[in-house]
C-alpha cells in the first residue's frame, strides 16, 4: 500500500487527486495538508503529492526530498530554470521527483504534436486561457510546450518585436500570451506558421475532473516508479509520435476520455 500526503488537498486540482487516490487501488490517503498545515505532516508518507501554488510548492518539495520521500508536482509553474535548482537535491537523496504541468492526456498529446510540428515552421507562439482566479502566467504548460518546441529545433524560432510589452512573455524563445478571464477552465493554442501556411493545434478542458482523472492515476503509478527528476505526463505513456515514416496512419482513439476536446486545424 502507498501511503499519500497530498499537500493543497482541499484546493481545486488537490480535490480532485484525493478523489482518484481514495479510488485507485494500492493507494492511500496517509494526510491532508492545508496552508495552515505543518510540513512535518508528511512525515510517514511513501509520497507527497504537491497540489498547493507556485509560492508553496518549492517548500513543499524540499520538505519530501530532505525525507527521502518521493514527490509528485501538480502544482503549476515549475520552468526548467526552477526544476534545475532542484535536481541535484533529489539526485543525492536518491529519491524521485516528478514535475507534471498539466495532468489532461489532451494536453499532453497536444504538446507533444507541437513540438514534432514545431521543427517545421520558422514561427511559434502561444495563446493559453485560464479562468480568473489563476495566479500565475503564463501557465506551466504553455511553459512546457515552449520548452519542447525549443528543443525540439535547431535554431530558435523567428519572432519579430519582441521588444515590445505586447509581444507577450519569451519562453524559450517563443513568445507566450496569457489570457486570464471568468467564463474558462483552460485553453491552449499553439499556432506554427511558415511560407503559405499556419498550423494551430488547440487543446480545450471543460471538466477538470473528467479529463484529469486518467492522468492522474498514470501519474501516481509512474511517481512511484521514478528514481531522479522527471518532467511530464508524456513520460509515462506511449504517445506513438516516432514511430517508423512507412507506418500506417491509423485513426485516432481518445480511450473515451471525455471533458476535454483536442483538435488539430490548419489554414
């Protein structure tokens, strides 16, 4: 049995990991901590799930990693700048550390297929959208999605002005525009233009619950698994995007999943 401390249990994300802990066989919900919470809570747990906000989790973190105990990331905004601080601590701890921006299987798979796309196209950037209350922009996985595109290529994408405050933020090179608004869960779009043509790839959650679910249950199974840092739900399962050149295109089957819709447009 895998004892779980969920650190932010009672927040929005958090909420919705208790539920798919209490559900998932082999798992148990060992503690619940809230801001007011001592860390030493966790203490006892085979694994902290860090569910809390950018300001708490860096806390929340090193308190598991200095008890040998591994972590999984739910919390947004951990670029690589951030992760990098602290994977030699996880590395000398000899534990695990896993970082996932977005839990949604559409979102990953949407990543994913911009940045196979993204070595094709001199230009790139990204429109997200979150409701309101979110506190910080850009999102982490429009962070992630910059970060992969960028990798992905040789050279850095072209994007002209920006020096201007209107230009969005650069990530990776990649300028970022956040939309913060009542009305939306959560919205990406990323779109990759070149001579002639654009190609956007646009990922949309209308039921966090529903859509991150699955995600979730491959996470907790993947953290406890995991020996060292590792940065994305992609990690863990097949997305199938390298397969051979001569292989068959095969229909696309979203596993039933629903609360999320995923499309891929061009024009």
């Amino acid at each position: 049995m895998t004892l779980v401390a969920l650190a932010g249990g009672t927040g929005k994300l958090g909420s919705i990991i208790r539920a798919v802990v209490e559900e998932q066989p082999g798992f148990e919900v060992h503690a619940v901590l809230t801001s007011s919470s001592d860390l030493s809570e966790i203490e006892g747990a085979d694994l902290v799930v860090d569910a809390t906000h950018p300001q708490a989790s860096d806390a929340v973190v090193r308190a598991a990693i200095e008890r040998g105990i591994d972590v999984l990331v739910g919390t947004s905004g951990w670029s690589a700048e951030r992760i990098a601080r602290v994977r030699p601590l996880v590395e000398a701890a000899g534990t695990g550390a896993v970082f996932v921006p977005n839990f949604s299987l559409g979102s990953v798979l949407g990543s994913a297929i911009a940045a196979a796309a993204g070595r094709f196209f001199p230009f790139a950037e990204i429109v997200e959208a979150h409701r309101d209350t979110k506190v910080d922009s850009p999102s982490g996985t429009a962070v992630r999605t910059a970060e992969l595109i960028s990798a992905a290529r040789d050279t850095p994408v072209e994007a002209p002005h920006v020096d201007q405050r209107a230009r969005g933020q650069q990530v990776a090179a990649i300028p970022v525009h956040s939309l913060r608004r009542p009305g939306v869960v959560a919205q990406q779009q990323t779109i990759l233009s070149g001579p002639g043509e654009t190609l956007s790839i646009v990922h949309d959650t209308t039921d966090p619950a529903a859509a991150y679910a699955p995600g979730i249950r491959l996470a907790l199974e993947g953290a406890t698994r995991t020996t060292g840092v590792v940065v994305g739900l992609e990690n863990f399962i097949d997305i199938g995007i390298g397969t051979p050149r001569q292989a068959p295109t095969k229909p696309v089957d979203d596993g039933g999943v629903t609360g999320q819709v995923a499309r891929v447009t061009s024009g």
